[in-house]
C-alpha cells in the first residue's frame, strides 16, 4: 500500500464508518497520547522499566499503527500530502546531511 493509498483508505472509513473527524486539535491531542503509548512499550521493552500487567496488552506495531492512523488523519484535515512532504523531506535531508553522519566521530 502506498501512502497516497493509506490516505484514501483512512479517509474513506471516516466517513463511513467513523462518521466524521474529531477537530484537529482532538486529534493532535489523540497523537500525542498516541506516541506516550509507544514510548511506554519502548521504555519498558527497550529500557529499564519492567512491564506492568497493563501493558500486555499493548504491542510494537499496534501502537506505531495507531500514530500512523491519527497522523494520517491530521494530514487529511489539513490537505497535506504525505507523498509530496515525505519527498521533500527526503531532499531536504539528503542535502543537509549527505556528509553530517560521515564526519560524525560519535558514529
């Protein structure tokens, strides 16, 4: 599925099944949740803390999933194409740091 696709395919559920979007500073409220969600799974897979029985029911891949929903979602509301924008955001970076990373003795 292409992003393009992603779109179409969140917009049609919306409205038909979801009826309609919540307002975008909902959803920017929902994303930020969203990612306080994956950080928790990171934190607690990746990290020192240990796991909670609350957390089991969380997993990776659907908490990346739902901030790509909710992400998508805003992209709609607010006519961003997120083809384009990940494009040129791709160009933006291969120019800034074509040789950043390379000279980074940090790396």
């Amino acid at each position: 599925m292409t992003i393009d696709e992603a779109q179409k395919q969140v917009d049609e559920w919306i409205n038909t099944t979801g009826v309609r979007y919540f307002n975008e500073l909902t959803n920017m409220a929902i994303l930020t949740e969203e990612v306080g969600e994956l950080a928790r799974i990171m934190s607690r897979t990746y990290g020192e803390q240990s796991f909670k029985k609350s957390d089991k029911k969380h997993s990776l891949p659907d908490e990346m999933a739902d901030i790509l929903w909710v992400l998508i979602c805003l992209a709609n509301q607010t006519g961003v194409n997120l083809t384009e924008a990940f494009q040129k955001n791709m160009e933006k970076k291969t120019l800034r740091d074509k040789d950043r990373h390379k000279t980074n003795p940090k790396l």
